[in-house]
C-alpha cells in the first residue's frame, strides 16, 4: 500500500515522532531522577546553563532522529509550578497541603488575588530554541485544570473560575509562542484523567479558551502521569482496563484541538478507545516513562501496529507515553532512539 502523505503544515514525514515533552536535565544544572529538582546555578550562570542544557537536549532528538522536537523542558522546574511562578496573584510563601489529582498530598503556593500574567513566561525560550533549529517545535504548557489542581485557592473559591482566568493567561502566552515560531503549543492535562463531571462540564471548553485564535496546530497530552511512586501506585488501583479515556474523548473529538497526545505503552488502556477520536491526529504513546527497560523497535512498532487499527497513518504520531525528566539520562537517549527505530519499521511496512 502506497500512502500519499498529507503535508500537515508541522511535518511532511509519515509517522512524524516526537515527545510528550520533559527529558532528563544535565547532573551540573539540577539534581538527576528528582521532581521539582532545585537548580544547582545561580544569576547569569542559571541563565546560560539552562540555555547550554536546551542544545544538548535538542541534539540529542536530533540524533535519536526525532522529526519534532522540543526544549526537553530544560529551563523549567516543574511542568505546572514553573508557569504559575510567573503570574502574580500567588502568593509562594503562602502554602498549603492539597491532594493532587486526587492521589498525593503536596505543598503548593496560595490564590490570594487576582491572576495575571505580568510577563511572558516561556517566550525567549521559545525563540532561543526556534534559533537553533529549522524542524518543527512543539512547546508544552500546563492545561487550566492541571493548574488549578497544583494550586490552594483563596480567592476565586471556585476551581471553575480560577480555571477560565487562567485559560485567558495561556491563551496570551500561547499567541507569544505562536508569533515566536512554535508549530504545535500542547496542553498538558493529566487531571482530565480524573475529575470527569469536571472535564466535561468546563474543563474542555476551558482548554478552547486557551487555543482561541491561534493558528499554529495545538494538542492535548493526557497521560496516567511521571513514572513516581504516588502514580504507579495509583495505577495498581485501576484494574485491568483503564477506560478513564472514554470520558473526555467525545468531547475532545468534538473540540478544536487538532492533536491528542495519549499514553498506549503497556498500560491497561484499550487501544479501541482511540475510534472515539477518530479524525484527530494522534500523538500514540509507545514508550513507557514508568521503567528503566528500553523497548525494542520491535515493541515500540507493535503498539504502534495496534494504534493503526484505530488511527488513520497519516494522523499517527509515535511519542512517548509522558514525560521523561525523572528517567536517568542513558536511558532516556535509549528510548528515543527506540521510538524512532520503531517507527521507522512501521513507515516501511506502510510503503510497501
Ligand atoms: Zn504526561
């Protein structure tokens, strides 16, 4: 079968890979295997080793042979904290203890005004990366009920409302990213595999709010969360099918967001919970964040092979399961060269 490739305005290469976002940092800019790692520069030094941890981050997707590639997230702390770091309106030194997602207590800052981005955020990272590359980027900000959730409101006393401001705050800095090359601004949502009622009855319009108007292509990522033990212990109450899937993806099917960035790879989510989205591109979860084994192209082209059943080729993106910060460095250069390898087999199969 010879597929003619649609040309996507990111990517003209059948099975474009990439990542879900966040890759291991250099042991001389923060503590390895850790969330939440404190850097170990400080001033100017922080500023320029987080631009030197940004090109090695980028040469190593580029040579794994990654087709979109991204900042590793090498110049934030945290996938969530980082952004809210820059609003006023939180007060840092004021903590509470919240659950989150449900699953584990931690100490975040507190809502104690108005929210409201006072700069941007990532904008000069975004143009740094965009100058040491001609592939498409993709950048990642945290979605409106992922942040909310990392949050102790004492202001807006309503999760909803916090939400739709803080959809307007991304919605600005996503335009930023736009103007500064980005080709595809993903929103991570991990919480959409929680608070169902939730998703469906704001969290998806909430997440419209912050792609109105762009242009570029925008994605969805949501996944079952970091390889950490309060995840993995989450995962074990599951059971044998994770069907949390199913909640979202009529509405997200229904929704403007061009892309859905999904964990596959052994997890227990039936893979034919992705014709619920039939239509959108999908960003397939073949490697797992969760463990130290590095798959072998052979694994990665078998989930992939799965997805197919569900996903047109030419809306597949091979990825990774979730971010990889945590993981040790080797192993993470193992595992995008396993994705890409993978991929490469079923791009053969396909042209044959
Ligand atoms: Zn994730």
């Amino acid at each position: 079968m010879k597929t003619v490739i649609e040309k996507t305005g990111t990517n003209n290469t059948l099975l474009p890979t990439s990542t879900a976002g966040s890759l291991p940092k250099p042991t001389w800019l923060a503590e390895p295997e850790t969330l939440w790692s404190p850097w170990k520069l400080q001033g100017d030094e922080l500023v320029d080793g987080k631009q030197d941890a940004l090109r090695i981050s980028l040469q190593e997707q580029q040579q794994a042979g990654i087709d979109i590639v991204s900042d590793g997230e090498q110049t934030r702390q945290h996938f969530v904290t980082t952004f809210i770091e820059h609003l006023s309106g939180v007060d840092f030194d004021n903590r509470q203890t919240v659950r989150i997602r449900d699953r584990y207590d931690a100490s975040v800052p507190t809502v104690v005004g108005p929210v409201s981005r006072i700069k941007p955020v990532f904008v000069e990272d975004a143009k740094f990366l965009r100058q040491q590359t001609k592939q498409p980027i993709k950048w990642a900000l945290p979605g409106p009920m992922t942040m909310i959730d990392t949050l102790y409101d004492d202001h807006y006393k309503s999760r909803e409302k916090l939400a739709w401001e803080f959809a307007k705050i991304l919605n600005q800095e996503a335009k930023e990213l736009e103007a500064a090359g980005v080709d595809i601004i993903q929103f991570d949502e991990p919480a959409f595999n929680v608070f169902f009622d939730e998703v469906n009855e704001w969290g998806i319009a909430c997440l419209e709010r912050a792609i109105e108007g762009l242009k570029c292509e925008t994605a969805v990522h949501i996944c079952y969360g970091y390889g950490i033990k309060a995840n993995t212990d989450w995962k074990k109450t599951l059971g044998s099918e994770w069907r949390q899937y199913e909640e979202a993806f009529p509405k997200l099917q229904k929704s403007n967001i061009d892309i859905i960035s999904l964990e596959c790879h052994n997890s227990h989510v039936p893979m034919e919970l992705l014709e619920l989205i039939r239509g959108k591109k999908v960003m397939v979860g073949a490697i797992d964040v969760a463990n130290h084994a590095i798959e072998t192209p052979e694994e990665v082209a078998n989930t992939l092979r799965k997805a197919l059943q569900f996903v047109d080729a030419d809306k597949l993106y091979p990825c990774t399961n979730c971010g990889m910060a945590p993981l040790p460095r080797a192993v993470a250069r193992g595992k995008l060269h396993a994705l890409t390898a993978g991929a490469e087999i079923i791009r053969k199969e396909l042209s044959l």
